[in-house]
C-alpha cells in the first residue's frame, strides 16, 4: 500500500523532477525559443513555397489552391485541438487541476 506521506513527497517533488531545473522561457519570457524560429522558418519552409506555388504557379486554378489551404487549416486546427484536450486531461489527471492554474 502507498503511503500518503510519500505521495505528498511526490507531489512536492513534481516540479523538481519534471524540470530539474530548467525554465523554458528564463532569460525570454513572451519570446519564442530558438527551436520555434528552426521549426516555423527551417523546416515548414517547403509548405510555405507549396502554398505559394499553388497560387503564383501556372496553371493557376485558385479553386484548387483554396482546397488545399482548408486541407492544411482542417489538419492544423484537429492536431492543436487535440493537443489542447490532451493538456486538459493531463493537467487533471496528474496535477489535480487545470493547466494555468
């Protein structure tokens, strides 16, 4: 059997093992991170020249450019909402509360 000591030990840890020290923002806070400038500038950049493409390219057809833009907002919208909901749940299961609070 657990003892109830040891969770509140646990629980007072949480912190301290999740993070062991690091903040994510020290030094930035309200600024992205370095990893976000390599991944919305580096790495998406092939969708950004697609994107593009579809509209300044020939042949031009915007109605096909338009349904690949609601394709890529549908798939971007799912995956943060679903990321969002999976916060949520994470945030009660472990933490007892809400993200935020």
């Amino acid at each position: 059997m657990i003892n109830i000591a040891s969770l509140s030990t646990l629980a007072a840890l949480g912190p301290e093992l999740l993070y062991h020290n690091y903040g994510g923002s020290e030094g930035w806070t309200g600024f992205p991170q370095l990893g976000t400038f390599l991944i919305f500038v580096v790495i998406l950049m092939p969708v950004y020249v697609m994107v593009v493409a579809w509209f300044l390219g020939r042949p031009k057809d915007n109605k096909t450019g338009l349904l690949g833009v609601s394709y890529l907002v549908g798939i971007t919208t799912s995956m943060w909402g679903s990321m969002l909901i999976l916060t949520i749940i994470l945030g009660l299961v472990f933490f007892g509360g809400l993200p935020g609070q």
